[in-house]
C-alpha cells in the first residue's frame, strides 16, 4: 500500500511541478496529448530568443577557449623533434602538474624557442599565440597590437592575448564557483525558511536582513585582506555575500509549493521531511532560481574584476580581465590595455545576463505560445 502511495504522489509531483511553474490544467492536458514534458516547452521557447541563443553559443566559446587555454597561449610548442626525439611539451607539462608524469632532467628547464631560433629543432609546431601568459619581454614592453604580439603587451612585455586567454580561467571559474556557493546557500536557507515557517523562517529572514544591510564588497575587500588574496578565498567570499537574493526567491516558491496536495499526501504517509524537501519541493521550486544564477555569475565576473581592478583580487603573479584592465592606469597611452580586457567582460557580463533574461521569458507562462 505504501509503495502504491509514493508511486500516486510521484506521479502528483509532476504534475502539480508542471502547474507550480506556470501550466494551467488545459496546458497541461494538451502537453501530455502530445507528449512533450514541461521542460521540452522550456527548452523551445528558449530557442525562440535569438539573443539568448547566440549568447549561449558564446558562453560555450568562452568556456572552450578557457579549457584548452594552454593549447592556445604557451611559450612551449605542441610538437616538436628535437635530438632524433618526438616531444609534446605542452602536454608533457600539463601531466607533470598533476603528476602523471615527469619531465626527464636535462629537459626541466629547455628554452624551446631559443632551440628553434638556432635552427636545433627538426621539426616543430607551435600554439596559435606563441606566448605564454605570465611571459616577460622587457625589450617590447608596451608594444601596440601588430607583428606576433596580435594585442600588443603590457608594461613589462607579457603579451596580451595570452593573458586575455589564460586570464578567463581565472574570470569564469570564480564566476561558476561564487554564483554556486551563492545558489547553494540561498537554495538551502530559503527552503528551510519556506518550509518551516514559524520561527525558523523569522530567525533565516532576519538574518537574510541583516547580510542585505552590510555593505558587501567592503566586506569581501575584508575578507580578503584578512585571509588572503587567494583565488579560492574570492570565490567563497563573492559565493557567502550575494546568497540573500536567491534566498528570498526560493523561500517565496516554496511558500507555494509547500500547499499543494502532493506534499500534503507525502507527509500523511510519513515521509521524513528531508526526504519532502530534497525529493519533492525543492526541484519543483527551483526553476525560477535558474535566472537568478545567471545573473550571479555575471555579477560574480564583475566583481572579481572590479577587486583585481583595484588590486585586491588575486596575486599579481595571475592574470586575470580586471588585472590586465589595471595595467591600464599607469600606461595612459597604450590604449589597448584598456579596450581589450574591457571588452572582454563586457561580452562575458552581458551574454550571461542575456542568457538569464532568455530563462526567464522561457519560464514565464505569460510569454508562451
């Protein structure tokens, strides 16, 4: 019998998951004539949004480009003969970071292009941008764009376009990361509140007021300064000061969610309330956060590069977007520091924040067809 219970409230779940995220009864109806899940609706009216789309295939080239960065930007080639031996060094160096394999000793510290300026090398094929980011040549410090430097260098002659490449790594992983601690809390603390009621929702939402009324990026200015500007330290600081918003969005679905019959239902025939929250209100209470998220990881570029910008974002050693945007300041004439990095997070900020408007015209019922 009970068995028999759980399989009925499954079978509610989804479609009062379905109502709960905007389909009338009728939609509802004609979806399952059809046979087309609530998420197919979602999926193609997004595909709708000509905007959306094109900053989503955008977003996967950012990611790409930031993935493969050392295949694209290195000082060392991708093959190359040398002494009757076939060499593969950037991905000789990419196994002995994480210690699969070891450079042989007298290879530990070979200048590849000196080899291949003296002719040394049989044969040899190097990265799009020979270059690597954190690469110095104080002889072409400030060089414009032109010639091998494509976007010309920095004040101590790192070229940037490698820095640009390598420098996303560091821009879209704390954009992933913080906008994820920040969803996690949120989800977490909103349902507990949404859930509940009574005084755990007052304590949670007090407490929710309380990080609202702090003024947040002095607070992970402090952070930092406290801990360090370790590139983890910025994630967990920019992900533990901007939960607030997802919190009350959560909190508010669940308010809803919590009402409907299948939850009712579950909690007659004894389901543990972890098991009500995890299994059954928080995944048909969750699509809305799905917008909030893309806009939390623009925010979270955006103010990484505004610390880097400032100087309190990671150490000098890495490039980032914003430390590359901070060259800037004390080379008013090489005009290029500033465009390109600028640019950069203006396309990141602004695709993600196109693809958070395309989720939610997705999501909202009012907009379909």
């Amino acid at each position: 019998m009970k068995k028999t219970d759980q399989k009925e409230i499954s079978v509610n779940t989804e479609n009062n998951g379905a109502a709960g995220n905007g389909l009338s009864k009728s939609q509802l109806e004609s979806q399952k004539e059809v046979g087309v899940s609530y998420w197919s609706l979602v999926k193609h009216q997004y595909k709708k949004n000509k905007l959306a789309m094109i900053s989503m295939y955008i977003v996967i080239i950012l990611i790409t480009i930031a993935i493969t960065a050392d295949f694209l930007a290195n000082s060392k080639p991708l093959y190359a003969v040398y002494n009757g031996e076939t060499y593969f060094p950037v991905i000789k160096d990419y196994l002995n970071d994480i210690g699969i394999s070891k450079w042989e000793p007298n290879m530990i510290n070979v200048n590849w292009k000196e080899l291949d300026n003296q002719n040394k090398l049989e044969s040899v094929l190097w990265t799009p941008v020979p270059y690597g980011s954190s690469e110095i040549d104080l002889a072409n410090n400030l060089r414009s764009p032109g010639g091998d430097h494509y976007l010309g260098t920095d004040a101590i002659g790192r070229d940037l376009l490698a820095g640009l490449i390598h420098g996303s790594r560091v821009s879209l992983s704390v954009g992933f990361v913080a906008a994820g601690i920040a969803l996690l809390i949120g989800i977490v603390m909103g349902s507990l509140a949404g859930f509940y009621g009574g005084k755990v929702d007052l304590i949670i939402m007090r407490f929710v007021e309380i990080m609202v009324t702090l003024p947040v990026f002095f607070l992970i200015i402090t952070i930092v300064a406290i801990y360090g500007s370790s590139i983890w330290y910025i994630m967990a600081a920019i992900g533990i000061t901007s939960w607030t918003g997802d919190a009350k969005l959560i909190r508010g679905e669940v308010l809803k969610v919590r009402s409907m019959e299948y939850i009712t239902a579950a909690s007659s025939i004894g389901l543990p309330n972890r098991q009500i929250i995890f299994r059954h209100v928080i995944p048909n209470a969750i699509a809305p956060v799905l917008v909030s998220g893309a806009f939390a990881i623009a925010g979270a570029i955006l103010t990484e590069a505004a610390l880097s910008f400032l100087g309190f974002g990671v150490s000098a050693t890495i490039v980032t977007w914003g430390s590359l945007l901070n060259e800037a300041r004390g080379a008013s004439n090489a005009w290029w520091l500033a465009i390109f990095p600028g640019m950069m997070i203006f396309i990141a900020v602004v695709t993600y924040n196109l693809i958070g408007e395309g989720l939610r015209d997705a999501l909202d019922p009012r907009l379909r067809d």
